[in-house]
C-alpha cells in the first residue's frame, strides 16, 4: 500500500487532536503520547489547543486537583505531562527500556546502588512532598552519604550521586512531580494520589506503547520510535518484531502501522500553530519531510525539533512564531515562509484569536520576520 506525505500529515493531524478537537485535558495529552512540559506553559497552550475551549487552569486542574494528569519523567527522561489513567502502563514501558549510564567510574550509581535508591526514595515520598534539597537530606540519612555526595555535574555546578536516577525513579514508578513550593520543584510517590498504583508488567506496558505510538505517528520505522523514546535500535527492531503491524510505503520508504489501521482520510490540514516542544513537531518523522527546505534550517537545531514554535500548513512546518505577553496582553508574530492564502490568513487569525483565549489574555497578530533565538 502507498501513501503520499499528504495523506499521512492529515491523518496525523486528526489523530492529534489538532483538526477535530479531544475530548478532554487528559484525551489531548494521550492523543499525542504525552505532552512535553519542561516548559509548563508551553504544555499548557499544547493541550489547550487541541480542546475546544479549555484554558490553561483546565490543564492546572487536571494536574494539581482532580489528578487526571500527572507530571513525570516521560519518553527520552524529559519531563511529560501524562494522562493517570495511563501511568502505570507507562511506567512499565518506560522502566523495560534498557539504559546505559553515562557517568564515570567514581560518579555513577551502580545497577546495586539504583535499587537501593529507588527503594528508599518510593519510602520517603510515600510520605509527602519533598523539594529537591529535602530529599537529599533524607536519602543521606536512610540511605547514606555516598548517595548524596555532590559529584554530577550539571549546570556549572555538582548535583548529589542520586540525581542520575531520578528518571529511573520515575519510570519505576516512585516518584512524580508535586506542586511547588514558592519556586522549588517537589517530588512526591504516585501511589499517594493512585491507591493501588503499581507499574503494568513490561511486556504488555512495551506492546501497548508500541500501538499507541503508531496510532498517533505511524507510518513509522524503529528508527523513529527509537529516537521517539532515546531507546537503543536493536531493542525497538525487536519491538516491532513483536509487534501486530501492516507495512505500508510512504514516498517510497517502508514504514508500518498497526494492524488493519490503514485508512488514510483526505482531510484539509488548515493552519496550525504550536508552541515550544510540541509533540507532533518533536515526535513527527521523517524529519526532511515535517521540515522541508527552508523550514529545517529556520525551525530545527540540528535534526532536534522544539526550540522553535512552528507554523503548521497542512501538517508541514511552513514557519516559526513567537509570543510576547504582558499583563493582559499577547503579542504573536508569525514568520511564514510562504505566501498564505486569504483562507490560511483567516485561519492564522482564529489561532491567535485561541492562544488568547487559553492564555486569558487579549490577542494581537503581526505577519513580521522572527529574529529571536530558540527557547525565546
């Protein structure tokens, strides 16, 4: 079976949550296997975009009162936001990912020291939420000094021993983000809000992602579910060696989908746009066609994409933006990097007319070039 780029992109499109809109916070942030949130606001205009009319306390209330969100470390150990109805599923996939420690001698956590680690951090955020700093200091009395010598280096300057696991504390499911306190980040146990949580069993969690990952980005190879997830190559071939797929051919290159998940609907993309570390710019291959010509050089770092917000047409990356808020207001400049036609123009009018509305603040929109550097 062949299938054009087009008819790719519009699906990708529907099944994001992009041109027919979620159901609610949590069904967005599934659509897209996870929001990227090491930037929360940006998260938050992710969801809020795919949703009819939330704002960004939709997503604040579904991540700190009702609890259908939860914010961990998700694909690659980046910080997600992630439906808790998934979490365990999740956690067992994520945990099944073999991971090599980068560290040397004499600063890395052994496989022996990561258990005791994670053992001991699942004990103590049982009891609350701990800031960084706090959680250092009950690590160095129940599990001893070794644990929170400061020897990882990190940001020109040297983290405690334990810091190098914090993701695979997460991903075996112990450990969560909780609110800040002031400006400190907090962990807490997952459990504490899921009564009975425990991680799903590796095979079914890994079988599982597989599919929901093809839902939402297939066509794809294990090449790209690899780089989706930092996973090592042999481990995603065997994956989808496991895997109940159906081999289609997207201009010319193999890729696979789920079983019988072959329809490919003609629906007109429109424009989109979508901020810091979305998920179908981050997650979408192949990098040369989300990202034609001039769009790679303009929105990508590398072969990296997120640095920059994206100006979708038709599903392909056909500029950069940015945003500028005061107060009350917020001021988008689109950069395209073609022509927009009357009906694409209305359309870039009715998104800035919906980051307004998610963000409460008043909307304005200027056609200018973006001279800012990433992550501005």
């Amino acid at each position: 079976m062949d299938v054009s780029w087009g008819f790719v992109s519009g699906r990708r499109l529907d099944r994001h949550g992009l041109t027919t809109p979620a159901a609610d916070v949590p069904a967005a942030a599934r659509a897209m296997c996870g929001t990227h949130a090491q930037v929360l606001s940006a998260a938050e205009l992710s969801i809020g975009l795919r949703l009819a009319d939330a704002t960004r306390q939709d997503v604040q209330d579904a991540l700190w009162t009702e609890r259908t969100l939860v914010k961990t470390f998700g694909p690659r150990g980046t910080v997600h936001l992630l439906p808790a109805q998934d979490l365990a599923l999740w956690c067992g996939a994520l945990g099944a990912i073999p991971a090599a420690n980068p560290f040397p001698a004499g600063v890395r956590v052994t496989p022996e020291q990561a258990e005791e680690l994670i053992t001991a951090i699942g004990a103590i955020l049982a009891d609350g939420e701990f800031t960084v700093d706090e959680l250092t200091e009950a690590l160095g009395v129940r599990v001893g000094s070794w644990a929170v010598d400061p020897v990882m280096p990190a940001f020109q300057t040297l983290w405690p021993r334990w810091r190098q696991i914090t993701h695979l504390a997460a991903h075996r499911g112990v450990l969560c983000f909780g609110p800040n306190k002031g400006r400190n980040v907090t962990y807490t146990n997952p459990a504490r809000w899921l009564p009975g949580f425990t991680p799903a069993a590796a095979r079914e969690a890994t079988s599982w992602l597989l599919h929901t990952y093809l839902y939402a980005y297939g066509p794809a190879t294990p090449q790209h579910f690899a780089r989706w997830l930092a996973a090592p190559p042999r481990w995603a071939n065997d994956v989808f060696a496991d895997g109940d797929l159906d081999e289609v051919v997207v201009e010319g290159t193999a890729a696979w989908v789920n079983r019988g998940d072959t329809e490919f609907p003609n629906t007109a993309g429109g424009v989109q746009l979508l901020p810091h570390f979305d998920a179908y710019a981050v997650g979408g291959q192949p990098r040369d066609l989300l990202f034609p010509g001039e769009a790679a050089t303009r929105a990508l770092a590398g072969s990296q994409a997120g640095n920059h917000p994206v100006l979708l047409v038709d599903g392909i990356v056909a500029g950069v933006w940015h945003q500028k808020k005061s107060a009350k207001n917020v001021a988008i400049t689109v950069d395209p990097l073609r022509t927009l036609s009357p009906g694409h123009r209305r359309q870039l009018d009715a998104q800035a007319d919906r980051i307004g509305a998610i963000l409460g603040l008043k909307p304005s929109l200027t056609i200018d070039a973006v001279t800012v550097g990433p992550h501005a």
